[in-house]
C-alpha cells in the first residue's frame, strides 16, 4: 500500500493540485482543487486502504460548501 499511496502523492502533484498534508502513517492525503473563475479552492481527501480482500482501495472525498 505504500507505494500506491506515493504513487497518489505524485501523481496530485503532476496534475496540480493543492497538497496540503500528507499523512504517511494514516495513508491520508489531504488536497485542494482550484477554484474556477475566482472561487474558492475545493479541499479533498484521498485515503489508501486495504481492502481486506487483498487489495487496495483509493478513496477521493470532499465537502460540498467548504472553505
């Protein structure tokens, strides 16, 4: 899991957005998307879990209306 949760690190990187932490003990990733035209940035959260089946889960959320 580590090296997809890198792997997830570089690639937000790449494709420009915002890292605000990354948490490599939680496999957290926590991000911003630009805002268009004037608004205000989106903030993500991207988790990498172990799916229990042995794979790997990537999990994109954010929060419609914050800051």
């Amino acid at each position: 899991m580590p090296q997809v949760f890198e792997a997830a690190v570089a690639a937000a990187s790449e494709l420009g957005l915002g890292i605000n932490q990354v948490d490599r003990a939680g496999l957290h990733l926590y991000l911003t998307h630009p805002g268009r035209l004037g608004r205000r940035d989106w903030p993500l959260e991207l988790a990498v879990t172990d799916s229990g089946l042995g794979t790997t889960v990537l999990r994109l959320s954010w929060a419609e209306g914050r800051p």
